[in-house]
C-alpha cells in the first residue's frame, strides 16, 4: 500500500478533531510538521482546540454532505491542497439493541457511518488528483473486529467501517494508486466520547441510548491509553501504508475468539455435508 513517509508541508484534515483521539491525531500531525484542519460540530471546543493546537478550524456536521463539501472547499480556498484526510468523528452511546430507537439509529449511523461515507466520497478524488496522492485515514474501533453487547448500532457502524476500508484498500492497490487508506481500530482511549449525547441533535427526540462512561468502569482487562498515544499510531499508519493501525495489539484474543467461531461453524457444516440441490 502507499505511504506517506514525509508529512512536513503536507495538509491534513482531521474530522472530530476538537476533542479526544482526533485531537491526539491533529496534535500529533502538527509535531510532523503537517498544515491541520480541524473539523468538528462542537463550535467553542472547536475554537479552544484550533487555538491550542494552531490548527485552523472549520465547523463541520460530518453527518451530512453539503457541510463535508463546504470543508473541502474552504480546506482547497485556504491551503490548494489536500493530502491527509482523517475521517474520525463519532459517538458511543449504548443501549440493547431491543431498547434502541429510530432516532438513535439515524443518529449513530448519519455520524459514524455517513460521516465516513462523506468523507471519502468528497476527499477521495481531491486525494487522487494530488502528483503524489495522498492517505485517508478512517476510525473505526476493536468494535469493528469484534462485536460486544450494548453495542449494536456502534459495532453495526464499526464493522462497515471496517469492511468499507478493506475494500477501499484493495482498489486503490489494484490500480497503484499513490492514495493509501489505514482504518484506526481503537481499544480504550480516554476522551469525551462517555458525554457524547452533548452533541445529539435536537430532532431526533426518541431517545433509548445511554451515555455510559466506562472509565468508571475499573474492569482490569481495560488499558487505557491517551488520546496523543492513538495519534502517534495513526502517524504510524501513515508513514508505514499499514491497512490496520492498532492501538491494543494485545487484545488480540477477542478477535481471535470471534474467527475461531467462525472457523467452527465452517467445520460444522463441512461435516454436515453440502446442502441438497433442488
Ligand atoms: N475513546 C475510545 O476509547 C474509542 C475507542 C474506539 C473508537 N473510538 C472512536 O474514536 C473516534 C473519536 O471519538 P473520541 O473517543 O475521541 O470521542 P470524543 O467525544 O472525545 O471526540 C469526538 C469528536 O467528534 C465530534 N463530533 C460528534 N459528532 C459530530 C458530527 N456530526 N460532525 C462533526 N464532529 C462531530 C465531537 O464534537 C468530538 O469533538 C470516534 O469515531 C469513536 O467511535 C473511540
């Protein structure tokens, strides 16, 4: 995959970039010498972030087109170029996916998923005209590898991001794009993502999500890391072309328990023997 050894000059965006892990990324692309813009719904956390990082800020709703759109135009007005794009922005509130609402669906998937859609959709061909490409770098979370409880509308974001990044992945390889694409899988990482109704739009009322913050959670299997720390990993990704920027490598074995099972069911129905033709 292609990668960007030398971020220096080069102009980046990062989306949810006002707080947590996209403000580790931003803060982390500065340090390489890389222009920032920062992309958030958050408008004064936005302007205390923009100024803590010297990064310039543009208030954006990932969740819709014409506001990812109006981002790439004011990024190319301000700097004529785009290089780096982080698709990042989210939110993980939780609920049983029997307690789950519409709204809560429309909510979690216009960001999480449709954000990401949004950005690649809008970024991808601006990355492709560059001379000498360019990396998009979409977040997911080890909830795309594995799929826990309270985490269904998450994970169901999660695994597509995933899967749409593998793809992506593979067709630019095919075509020798200088275009790379790396999907940050998270474990936990201490941010603001326990308050994230604070950004829950108003219209959407129906609400069965809870904002959970499992940093209260003392489970000992959690290792928490800081926002800089998955920064430093996606600077990683990019100057490596890794496919998979990994923040936990040690929580392999959730992902290894889950392809086991799929493993077995293949054996199961092997044994079984092929369906009948009808
Ligand atoms: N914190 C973790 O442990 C963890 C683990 C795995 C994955 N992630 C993922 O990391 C990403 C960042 O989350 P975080 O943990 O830093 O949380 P955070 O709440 O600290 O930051 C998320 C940012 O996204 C912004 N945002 C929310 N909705 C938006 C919208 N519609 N348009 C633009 N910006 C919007 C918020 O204002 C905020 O600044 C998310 O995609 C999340 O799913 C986090």
């Amino acid at each position: 995959m292609s990668a960007l050894a030398d971020l220096n000059g080069k102009v980046a965006i990062v989306t949810g970039g006002a707080s947590g892990i996209g403000k580790g990324i931003a803060r982390q692309l500065k340090a390489e010498g890389s222009h920032v813009i920062i992309a958030d719904i958050e408008e004064r956390a936005l302007h205390e972030a923009a100024a803590e990082l010297g990064a310039t800020p543009v208030l954006t709703d990932v969740s819709d087109a014409a506001s990812v759109e109006a981002l790439a135009k004011e990024a190319l007005n301000a700097f004529g170029a785009v290089d780096i794009v982080c698709n990042n922005a989210g939110i993980g509130p939780m609920a049983p996916v029997a307690e789950l609402t519409l709204d809560d669906w429309k909510w979690m998937l216009g960001v999480n998923l449709w954000g990401v859609i949004h950005g690649i959709h809008t970024f991808l061909p601006i990355l492709k005209s560059n001379p000498d490409g360019g990396h998009i770098v979409n977040t997911a979370s080890m909830a795309g590898l594995d799929a826990p409880p309270n985490l269904g509308a998450y994970a169901t974001c999660k695994f597509g991001v995933v899967g749409l990044t593998e793809v992506l992945a593979q067709e630019l390889a095919a075509e020798n794009s200088k275009v790379g694409v790396s999907v940050l899988c998270p474990g936990t990482v201490r941010t603001n993502i326990g308050r994230s109704s604070r950004n829950r739009p108003a219209h959407l009322t129906d609400v069965g999500f809870q904002d959970i913050d499992i940093e209260l959670d003392d489970n000992p299997a959690y290792r928490w890391i800081g926002p800089d720390d998955a920064g430093a990993v996606v600077v990683r990704a990019i100057q490596h072309g890794y496919l998979y920027a990994l923040t936990h490598p040690d929580w392999y074995d959730r992902v290894a328990r889950r392809h086991h099972l799929i493993a077995d069911a293949f054996r199961v129905q092997a044994e079984a023997g092929p369906p009948t033709p009808r």
